[in-house]
C-alpha cells in the first residue's frame, strides 16, 4: 500500500470515527471540500503543514494519519472507546470483563 493509499484509509477512519463529513473537516483546516475529497479516495497527499492542521484538528500525531494502523494497537481502541456514548463505554467494559472471566475460566 502506498503512504498515500495509508493516509487516506487513516483519515477516513477519523472522519468516521468522529461522524463528520468531508466538508466538516475542510472547513476545519481551510481547504475546498474537493481537496478533502482528492485525500480521502487516495488521489492526493496534503503537504506537511496541512497534516499538522489535520493532526490538530483530531488531537492525533503524525503517525497514527500517516502510519498503518494496527487495529488491536492500544492506540486506536482509546481513540474508538473515546468517541463511544458514556452508555457505550460501560457495555464495552462489560464486554471486557466477560471476556477476562472467560478467558481465565472462573
């Protein structure tokens, strides 16, 4: 996969992640929704200062826009758990400790 295939299936992750649309995130950092568009379907790559705004703009570094992702990495879950409804969060960590129970045979 190429850096720029990578930046883009990262960036619509967030974009889902977050539920915002394409234009959501133009607005953010001052480009054209089309510019956005070029990023998400891997057409294009922002320059440098363009991901800092986007990296900003999520509260996320370089890497996790620019790097492949590990969908297990502890990383990724605290930013997925994050965005959950507080009602979400508690089924998750029910979810966790039925499965520790489980896990352990108790």
């Amino acid at each position: 996969m190429t850096q720029t295939e990578i930046f883009a299936q990262n960036l619509n992750k967030y974009l889902e992640a977050r539920e915002e649309r394409q234009i959501d995130l133009a607005n953010a950092v001052g480009v054209s929704q089309a510019a956005v568009s070029c990023w998400c379907s891997g057409v294009k790559m922002p320059k440098m200062d363009r991901i800092a705004q986007i990296c900003a703009h999520f509260g996320c570094e370089f890497s996790d826009l620019l790097g492949e992702q590990n969908p297990t990495d502890d990383k990724h879950f605290l930013f997925l758990y994050e965005q959950l409804s507080a009602e979400s969060k508690e089924k998750v960590v029910d979810y966790i400790a039925y499965m520790l129970h489980k896990e352990r045979g108790n």
